[in-house]
C-alpha cells in the first residue's frame, strides 16, 4: 500500500514520474497537435494532459479497469460515433489482449478517429520477453502484484511483424524507444522500498530528485531509437485517408 500511495504522489507531477511512465506519455503527446480532440483508451484521468494543449480528452475504460474513466466502455465497444475524435490513443493496451483480438481493436480505434491513431506497446523481441518473465518472478518473490505481466506472457507482446501484417494497407508508421537493460535498472530503483520508515521517506525523497534530473535527460537520449532487439516500446502511428 505505501508504495502504491507513493506511485500515486509521482502522477502529481509529470517531471517526477517513473521514467516509462514519463516517456511513453511524453512520446505520444508528440504526435498530438495543439487543439485536437483526444480519446485515450484504456488510459488514466489527468494524465496524457500533462504533456499536451488539446482542445479536450476523453479517458476511456472498461467497466472492470481500476482506473477512473470520463467514460466507461462497456461490452468492449467503444461508444462514440465514426470520427468523433482527431485523434485516438491506446497507451499500452495492446499487450493485454489475446492476439486474434488486435486487429479488431485498432480498427475500432480508426472508426472513432478522424485523423490518427496513436497506441504505444512494449515490443515483443526475444530479449524483451526473456526480460518479462525474469521480472514476473521477481516481482512473485517480493509478493507484489503480476496480474499485468501474466497477461503479457499469455497473450505474447505484439511483434513488428505482427503489427505490420495488421496495418498493410494503411498509412502506418513505427518509432522504437527505450533500452531493456536500462529500463530493468530503473525498475528495480523504482521497486526499492525498504522497511524501514525513516529509510523509506530518505529513498521516496531520492526518488523524486533522481526523477526530476534524469527524466529529460533519459527522454532526449531514448525516445527515439532505431530498432533492435534491445529495444523497450513502439510507437504506431495510423494517420486516415492516406495510403
């Protein structure tokens, strides 16, 4: 619980966040231009806004999410009419669908969309899902919660040629951020929650000052990468009625 409440103290800031939340926002808020209409599917009330000016977001979740949503979607389908939003954004939701699945999400995101289509996934490479179920038992040992890593390693992280497939025909671009082993680094420090009280307040406080220093730093250094195997996320962009 207390390190659920410090994670949830981190959000108050974007400069303070833990770094993966940092750049997968930071790198999506990128493609959206000032004034545009945003639905951020599956994302977290206040926190897209950080890094952009649109004219509104819309956070949308299924019923059984434990995030806060402006709008619940319910029976999976999106409620909203063809082009109701310039853009539509799914930050790292597509690793916890079945893969027979992801087709038909995306196109319900392009339905809605009348513009471009942004979603953000943990790439799957052989390293990366070596990395997930190195960090799954990990995280099993310490007693924390793995519900998200489980769906991972069910479902398979989306691969490059996966999402290719997918999007042939469309108007679809790749970008690659982040490093395996330095996002490993980060999560573990992340994770470092001693016991004892007066050490916690001192770590939580490096924490936050750790946060604030490398953050952009990180970013400029990670955020846009080629690909390789080491890499940590991708970034598809489907811009409407180009081909």
């Amino acid at each position: 619980m207390a390190q659920k409440r410090n994670l949830d103290r981190l959000k108050e800031n974007k400069n303070l966040l833990f770094y993966d939340t940092y750049e997968r926002h930071r790198k999506i808020a990128s493609f959206i231009k000032s004034r545009e209409t945003v639905l951020d599917v599956g994302g977290e009330l206040n926190l897209l806004s950080k890094f952009c000016n649109p004219k509104k977001i819309v956070v949308a979740n299924i019923a059984r999410s434990i995030e806060e949503s402006d709008v619940i979607i319910k029976k999976d389908k999106l409620p909203f009419a063809s082009n109701s939003f310039d853009t539509v954004c799914a930050i790292d939701v597509l690793e916890h669908l079945p893969k027979n699945d992801r087709s038909k999400f995306i196109k319900n995101l392009l339905a809605v969309a009348s513009k471009k289509v942004i979603i953000s996934f943990p790439v799957g490479t052989i390293r990366h899902n070596q990395y997930e179920k190195e960090t799954r038992d990990w995280l099993l040992n310490l007693g924390e919660d793995i519900t998200y890593l489980n769906e991972h390693i069910k479902y398979s992280l989306p691969t490059v040629s996966e999402i290719q497939t997918i999007m042939h025909g469309f108007h679809a671009r790749l970008f690659y951020s982040g490093n395996i082993m330095i996002n490993k680094l980060l999560f573990r420090f992340l994770m470092f929650d001693p016991k004892i009280k007066f050490l916690r307040k001192i770590i939580y406080c490096l924490k936050l000052i750790f946060n604030f220093v490398t953050n952009p730093l990180l970013y400029l250094f990670l955020s846009n990468k080629g690909f390789s195997d080491s890499v940590n996320r991708a970034y598809l962009v489907v811009e409407k009625g180009k081909k």
